[in-house]
C-alpha cells in the first residue's frame, strides 16, 4: 500500500464512541492503519492515495469472534440435536481422537477462516489442540486471532498431560511474541476437565504474563450441579478460590449465573463471551445479558465452533443476542442495536487485551474494517444504519474487508489464493469422518 487508500462511504460507523454515526466521510490508511478519519469535503489532502468509492454502504470496524473451536469446521453437522455432554462424549470427543491432527487443524482453520473473513470477521479468539497449526492458517489467510493455549487433563494426539499442553502452548507463544496479527491466551477447556492443580498453574502464570484466560464457564445445568457435587462450591466459586477472577478472565457462555455471581464478575472487571445460537442449539439456557451489562461485565460475542453452531455468522449473533437480551430482560431497551455491534467489535477485543490495537474505527489503531452493502430491497429503507445492520443485515451483504490495510474481500470475493484449493481437501475430511464411523 505505498501510496494509502481512502475509503469514502455514505456511513462510518466508529463504534466509539457509542451510538455515533457519520455521514459522508472518509477513512485514510497508511502502513496498515489508520491515518484518519474526517469528513470526505475535507479529505483533499489524500488526494494522491488510491480511491475506493463506497455511495450505498456503511463502513464498520472488523467483527471480533471471541470464542470459536476453528477447526470444528469439518465437524459441522456432524452430531446435530444432541445436548452438550451427550454430544462431547459420545460423538465430539471419539472424533477428535480419531482424527485431529496437525493438518485437519490446518484445513479446517482455514475452512473457517474463509467463512468469517466473507462474513466481515477479521479476528478471532480460537481453542483447540495444535494452536499452531491455527495459527498457521489464519496467518497464511491474512486473519488476526487470538490463540487459546489449551490445557485439559486427558491426552490427545497434541500433548500427553497438562504440564505438556502448557509447555507447549507457551513455546508457541513466545516463537511468536512479534508477530502482529497474532495474540495469546490460556485456555483451560472448563471447569469439568481441568483440575485444581492445573488451575493454580495458570493462576501462576497469569500473573506473571499477564495474559487472559479463556475457559467455558456456567455452560448448562449439568455443569453448575457437577461442581458442588464434586468440589463443594459452584464453578465460579472454585475459580475464584483458585486466583483467576479477574480482570483476565474470559468466561464463555456464562448462561447460568445467581445475581451474586453477576455482581462477583463485574466487581472484578470480568469479561463474558455470549454465544446465543450455540446455547439455544444445545439447549444450554439463556445467559442474563442485560444483568450482565449493567453490572459492567464487559460483554462480548462469539459464534462457538461450526459443530454446534453451525455458522461462523456474526451478523447472526448480533441479531440473536439482541432479541434473546430483549425478552430475557423483559424490556425492548435491553442491549439496542449499538450495544450488540460494540458486543461484536470493541468489546471482544477489549476481552482479548487488544483493544489499543482493534474494535474501533479511530486514527493509530489497525486498519481491520468492514464494507456492509445497503442497497438491497431487504435492508430498504435505511432510517438508522446500525439498526439496520443488527436487524436486517447480514453477511451476505459484506462486500470487502481489510485486515491491517490489506484488503482481503473485494466485492464479496475472497482474495487470497489460498483458499481455492480449500473445498476439495474439506470434502476429503468428510469422507474419512463419515466413513470412520465416527
């Protein structure tokens, strides 16, 4: 980009500060970030930097997918209608053993990372084994994430014990310390497969890192009633005992929480990942959003992996959630449209640590952006674009995306030649799953 490119539209929407939208104006990037933003009359200055011209759409930053399993891609479909520990124990967690390996982590990755980049997800937040090989793929996509240092007590074809999941997890992390679309943070699977003792290790190295921890956390019932039946406290007791309620912890779903619970997690600075089309497929629950919210929890939005989804779509869950917060709370007022976009951009990179960096549309911060097509009979008229885009629009109205200041999807075609041999290794995978019997 040796000249920077400005990008003029109808709608920027900054997400910061809340609620704002501006009309006719013009982002400036140089060097993969963003040199400005100001009215496009005023944007002469630019005249020299390559033009792209954008009349009917409304430009937002990149959608943060704060919790997924990427790989499970070439799982989707797989073991539909089942609830949670049903679906992991007899059909996910089989698989997994029989297939997971570097290169399905790579395929199905990549798989995903094709999906979210069209549907205007430009970074994510992963857990699965082989983290490398995810790190991998969303590099050679061109695609911020967020790596997920696994850690759970029984063997897999990745690591043979916790001490190996961590050794391995931190070697990954610091070969990689500089790279810029690339950040990292434990992540103990749940509360039900990880022991006290690996807990307090991660507790350890928390503090001395200073890192998030990424864990599924109050998912189900089953979960909450196992806990005080093996360890005498709920899940979130037991992780506070442990040292890891804190500003660092990421609890995933966060569905089945008591108000003191609520209160606990925003008194710390927590934040919650909301997954409403996961836990409405598995039967989970509905997650308190609004209480959440107003008890300062930051919250933010994620998708799960394509096995119990089976969408990569944060257009989906921006919506879902919205509607969900809305009758849960019993008032229409409850996480308005701007609240769930903040939900789906700024406040999943402030729950990854990388807020400074992305989620906002501001000069200095990385040039992750999003181009959404207005001009369709179903998103017609446009009285108020963020209510559009939350309401009606959704990712098949993407039209191009940045991931700092390369464009990566012109006119809703994937760029990047990687992805065209994607498909036929995809269908190859599904054979040896169907035909493994797993």
């Amino acid at each position: 980009m040796p000249n920077g490119t400005l990008i003029r539209a109808r709608w920027v929407v900054p997400v910061e500060p809340a609620a704002a939208i501006l009309t006719d104006h013009a982002v400036a990037l140089r060097d993969g970030k963003i040199e400005a933003l100001l009215p496009a009359a005023e944007a002469g200055r630019f005249a020299g930097y390559d033009r792209i011209e954008l009349p009917n759409h409304v430009l937002i930053p990149g959608l943060v997918n704060a919790h997924t399993h990427a790989a499970m891609t070439l799982m989707r479909g797989l073991a539909d209608d089942l609830p949670l520990m049903r679906w992991l124990q007899e059909h996910i967690w089989p698989a997994e053993m029989k297939h997971v390996s570097p290169d399905f982590v790579r395929d199905g990755t990549l798989l995903a990372c094709a999906e979210m980049l069209r549907g205007g997800v430009t970074c994510f937040n992963d857990m699965y084994f082989f983290p490398e090989a995810a790190l991998e793929a969303a590099l050679t996509a061109g695609m911020r994430s967020s790596q997920g240092m696994i850690v759970i007590e029984f063997p897999s074809s990745y690591a043979s014990d916790p001490a190996d999941y961590l050794r391995k997890g931190l070697e990954l992390r610091d070969r990689n310390r500089d790279e810029p679309l690339a950040s990292f943070c434990f992540a103990p699977h749940a509360p039900y497969t990880v022991s006290d003792a690996s807990f307090r290790q991660i507790a350890t190295l928390v503090g001395e890192l200073d890192i998030g921890v990424h864990v599924h956390l109050h998912e189900t019932v089953d979960e909450v009633e196992r806990s005080v039946v093996e360890h005498g406290v709920r899940p979130l007791e037991r992780l506070r005992r442990l040292g890891l309620v804190g500003p660092q912890l990421i609890a995933v779903h966060a569905v089945h929480l008591l108000p003191e619970e609520i209160e606990l997690l925003g008194r710390h600075g927590c934040s919650a990942v909301h997954c409403p089309s996961s836990n409405l497929k598995l039967a989970s629950g509905f997650a308190p959003v609004a209480a959440m919210v107003a008890a300062g929890i930051n919250v933010a939005l994620g998708t799960d992996g394509a096995a119990s989804n089976n969408r990569l779509d944060m257009f989906e869950e921006m919506r879902t959630a919205a509607l969900l917060a809305k009758a849960v709370a019993g008032d229409a007022q409850a996480l308005p449209a701007h609240a769930a976009l903040r939900a789906a951009t700024l406040n999943g990179a402030r729950a990854l640590g990388i807020d400074a960096t992305v989620g906002s549309i501001q000069p200095g911060k990385a040039a992750d952006l999003v181009a959404v097509e207005m001009r369709e009979p179903e998103l017609t008229p446009v009285y108020d674009p963020i209510s559009q885009l939350v309401y009606s629009a959704g990712r098949e109205h993407v039209t191009h995306v940045w991931v700092a200041g390369r464009l990566i999807v012109d006119q809703r075609r994937l760029e990047n030649p990687v992805f065209d041999a994607l498909y036929s290794r995809a269908h190859l995978w599904q054979n040896s799953l169907a035909h493994a019997g797993s």
